[in-house]
C-alpha cells in the first residue's frame, strides 16, 4: 500500500502521521521539538524524523510516494522555505529541500495552521463546504481561510493573520509590537493570564490555572473565571464580525485548546457576534473535529497533492 508521511511541527512538540490515500491513519507518533537547543536543532530533529517515519513505512509494508511538513511562522510554499518564526527562531530554512535529500521522495513545506484547515476541510468539521475559515484557538491564534479544499496564504504567505486584529486600540501590548491585538485577550495564555492577575487583586489565591480550566469555573459562576471569559468571548466576536464582513465565509471552525470548551465558548460567542453584525448574516461557528492531529493529517495531505499533481500531469 502507498502512504504519504505528515510532519507537524509545532513549538514543544512534533506530531506525525502516515496516511493512506484515502485519510485513513496508518501509524503516528510523536517527537520533542528541541526548540530549547535552538533552531539547528529543531532542522536537525526534523530531517531525523522525517527519516525514520520512512522507515517505519518500509518496516510496515507501506511504500511511501510523498511527504508534507508543516511549521509555524512565515512559509514561502513555492520555494519550499521555512523565511521565519519567532517561536522556533528560525529564518531561511530550506526545509523542503533537505528533508527530500534526506527520504528521497517528493516533500510539500506548509504552514501549520493552513495544514489543519485542509485536514478539517476534507477529513473533519468542513466536509460538505466550499469554503469556511478554520481558526485555531491555542498558545496564539491565527486562522486559515480554505476554499475548495485548499487554504489561501495570500500574496507574502501571511493570511489568516486574525489574532493580531486590534480589538481595543492602545490596549495591551502584543509581542508582534502592536497593542490590543484579539490575542492579547482569547488566546489560551492570555485568558490563563488575565485570570491570574485579577484572582491576585482580588484577593484570592495566586493558582495558576490554564485556560480549560478557567473555562470549567464559568460554569461554576466564578466571577473572575466570567470577566476574563466575557473579555475573549468579546474580542473574538469583534474581530469575527471583522472577518465575516470581509470574506463571509458562511462557516467558522473553532479547535485549539480554548476551542475544546466547545458550548462554553461557542454559546456567548454566537450571541456576540450576532449582536456586532447588523445587516450581514453570520457564520455558523461548530468545533473542530481532529483536535491535535489536523496539523500531522493536512501535511500528510500536501504530501499526496504532489502525488496527485503528478499524476494528472502525466
Ligand atoms: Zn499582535
């Protein structure tokens, strides 16, 4: 049987899957990033990754045609170059290119984010629409806007960028360098750190929680756990209505860690942005379907459209 491998590479961990034509889940498994001994190391751990998932497909059986590889950051798919991330410390890394030295076979580069809306758009909560936005909901957020089955990057790779939408002018400051940004709000280590700091002045003790859990205290009517809640419930349906006015795109996919609170968060924010679209209609927001694994299964993806790409040519 053919396979296709899927490498997601993400700040503290690699996820990868190797993937029938089909969609169906061969073999996975998971890698530290080794982000702490710096990106040389990072490229090193994923070359050496990506070769013993071949082998692990030989040792099975499995001829494997393709592979994808997905990282965060700025991704330039044409040349196969990871230009940048600030979260890994990379720049100008030609991925695509030294893993194919490596295994041997065709490898697609792409961007993280935009790998998980191609695996929901054909494999999870997208089937059955043309177009939708996926948004991921975890450490930062970013989106990817997907239509027919593929996500758009924009002219320098950089759509989908929502989580640095400004939602309260002068506000917070944002580590890309502006200043109340969605995420300084509704990301999973903003909503964990508001919470710590107003539990502080009030009085209350200096736990620290994450995001799931102030999200489970919402429903035990714990105020602090509510304002901080109210806070990222307002600032995604602020920068939604946004988006919903420039692309309408009919359906928004939540995952991420704060989107696992599934009705906690999708219930409020529902209202909200019905509340901030006046004429125009809003998009149906559901929960993502593949959780962790939409990263590992759109790289797996890229990896057959090579093939597929291939084949039509021929
Ligand atoms: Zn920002």
């Amino acid at each position: 049987m053919h396979c296709a491998i899927g490498l997601d590479v993400g700040g503290t961990a690699m996820k990868a899957a190797l993937t029938a034509a089909d969609g169906t889940v061969l073999h996975t498994d998971r890698r530290p990033t080794n982000r702490e001994h710096g990106p040389d190391a990072v490229v090193t751990a994923i070359v050496d990754f990506a070769a013993d998932l071949a082998a692990a497909a030989s040792t099975r059986g499995f001829e494997c045609g393709a592979a994808g590889v997905a990282v965060p950051g700025i991704v330039e798919e044409t040349t196969g170059t990871a230009l940048f991330s600030a979260n890994i410390g990379w720049r100008d890394v030609p991925l695509q290119k030294l893993v194919n030295e490596r295994i041997g076979v065709p490898v697609a580069l792409g961007h993280d984010v935009r790998a998980g809306g191609v695996a929901e758009a054909r494999l999870g909560a997208g089937r059955g629409y043309r177009q939708f936005l996926f948004l991921p909901i975890g450490t930062g957020i970013a989106a990817a806007i997907v239509i027919d089955g593929q996500a758009i990057g924009g002219a320098n790779g950089g759509a989908g960028e929502v989580g640095h939408i400004v939602v309260r002018p002068g506000g917070e400051p944002c580590g890309c360098g502006s200043a109340g940004c969605m995420e300084t709000l509704a990301s999973g280590s903003s909503i964990a750190r508001h919470y710590a700091v107003l539990q502080a002045k009030r009085g209350g003790n200096a736990t620290a929680l994450s995001a799931a859990e102030v999200a489970a205290r919402v429903a035990t009517g714990d105020p602090a756990a509510s304002a901080v809640w109210n806070d990222a419930v307002e600032a995604l349906a602020l920068a939604l209505a946004h988006v919903t006015l420039v692309l309408d795109p009919g359906l928004v996919v939540i995952g991420g860690g704060v989107g696992d609170a599934g009705e906690t968060l999708l219930a409020p924010l529902r209202k909200a942005l019905a509340a901030h679209l006046t004429f125009a209609r809003a998009p149906r927001l559901v929960r993502a379907e593949l959780g962790d694994a939409a990263g590992s299964l759109g790289a797996a993806l890229m990896g057959w459209d090579l093939l597929d790409g291939d084949r039509s040519q021929s």
